[in-house]
C-alpha cells in the first residue's frame, strides 16, 4: 500500500505569540477540515478551555455541530481567535509527509518545518516553545537552538490513552505556568 504525500497547515500565530505550540502533523480530519485538533476525541481544545475556564467565549463550543467535540466553522475561528489572545500558536514540526491514516508511528520521509524563520520574521514576542507529544519533542534538539525554553507536553491525541485527562491537564498546567516568563 503505498502513502500519499500530505502537506500540513499554515502555522496559526499572531504577533503577539508567547508560547509557540508545535505538534507532529495534523490528523486526517485536520487536514480534511483545515482546522488543527479537529479530531473529536482529541482533547486540545478541552485541555486550554480546563486551563482559563473563565476567560471560554460564547461559540467555543459549537452545539449544534455534529460531532460531541462541537467543532464548526465558526467555533474554530472563535477558538483560534481566543487561542491567539492568550499568547499561544500553533504549527507542526513537519511541513509535509507521507502517511497513510493519522497515527505518528506511520509518518514517513517527513520534511520539517522551518520554525526559526517563522520566528524571526513573526514571532518578535516569542517567549517559549511546547511539544505536543513525542513525536514533535523528538524535535527539540533543533527547537533549542532557537535559544528558548522547550517544554514537552503529553500528547492531546486519543492514542495517549494512558494518560488520563486530569493527568494531561496537570501537566499542561504546569508546563503554562512555567512557559509564561
């Protein structure tokens, strides 16, 4: 079976951007949707709504979306625009690759991004960069170069299962706590 080559998406930041958060390549819903965590069962959006519950807009949650994550059109420019206030992005360490279904594990002959010209000529506030999973933290040895900190955060994908939600929320936490310098 042979995989097809799959281009990734444009980074999402703004100029205000403190903390850069780099994840492997979007998932095959992601890409089908254009829309980053689109999977419903990944628990990103969940996760940064449990760490600023009072600052979640109205929309965020989109109830009348089809899926149990409520992910629309227009709860993810909501959700993006929410992101972006709060000093986050999000980009991929790989620009494309080829892959067939959306586990790390199949990614093959993968390109990566090149983070420290997205910095340079975007990021002027950056302060900090967070790995979503192990597969982007496999990463970090170029992302250091950067002259940043580097935090590995435990992966928003329904593949980590081990980790309970509670478990991945501390450790989001913690890793938020410490990134804002």
């Amino acid at each position: 079976m042979s995989s097809t080559v799959l281009h990734g998406l444009p980074p999402l930041v703004g100029p205000h951007t403190r903390v850069l958060i780099l994840g492997s390549f979007p998932g095959v819903r992601s890409l089908q949707q254009q829309q980053y965590y689109a999977h419903p069962q990944n628990q990103f959006w969940r996760l940064l709504a449990a760490l600023w519950p009072d600052t979640v807009p109205a929309g965020f949650y989109d109830k009348s979306a089809s899926t149990a994550h409520g992910i629309s059109c227009s709860s993810y420019e909501i959700r993006s625009k929410w992101l972006l206030e709060r000093g986050l992005g999000l980009w991929d360490v790989y620009a494309h690759c080829e892959r067939q279904g959306s586990l790390d594990s199949a990614i093959r002959n993968a390109t990566p991004n090149d983070i420290a010209t997205l910095q340079r000529s975007q990021l002027p506030q950056l302060q900090a960069i967070a790995h979503n999973g192990g597969e982007s933290f496999k990463h970090a040895r170029h992302t250091r170069t950067l002259g940043l900190p580097v935090y590995q955060l435990p992966s928003t994908s329904p593949a980590n299962a081990s980790w309970s939600f509670e478990r991945k929320l501390e450790a989001w936490r913690e890793v938020m706590r410490d990134a804002w310098i």
